[in-house]
C-alpha cells in the first residue's frame, strides 16, 4: 500500500468527481478499500476502483446466507 499524505486522501475524499452517483467511490489513486462515506456519520463504504472491494462485496452478500441455504436443505431432505 503506498504512504499517502492525509491531505491528499482528504481531497480525493471531498472531490464530487470521485462519486458516482453521490454513493459509490471510485478512484484508483486511493489505495484504501475501506473509507467513510461522503457523511461520516452513516457508516463506511468500498472503493470500486480496487478489485478486492468486488470481494468483499460478494463475502458480505453471500455469506450470511450460507446458514439459510443449509437450513432450506436440510428441512427440504427431511421432509
């Protein structure tokens, strides 16, 4: 990950030009994953310009439904 000055982040945080939409951020600059949304107060958000955001992404959709699908299987083959 390269050193780069918070000033710098700040910046690129701040720019419009790096949220699509208002909500999601993109900038290949950026080599955080994770930053706080444009309102800190709401939380956190990815960095859809670095691949590994696409991961996480899918981990946190998917996985909490892994104990679903078991459960759904389990009942479908017991009848």
């Amino acid at each position: 990950m390269n050193t780069h000055d918070n000033d710098i982040l700040k910046e690129w945080h701040q720019n419009k030009a790096n949220w699509k939409w208002g909500v999601f951020y993109v900038n290949k600059q950026d080599p955080r994953v994770w930053l706080p949304k444009r309102n800190p107060v709401m939380g956190w958000t990815l960095n859809f310009a670095h691949r590994s955001s696409y991961w996480w992404l899918f981990g946190l959709t998917f996985f909490p439904l892994i104990p679903v699908l078991v459960l759904a299987i389990f009942q479908w083959l017991n009848g």
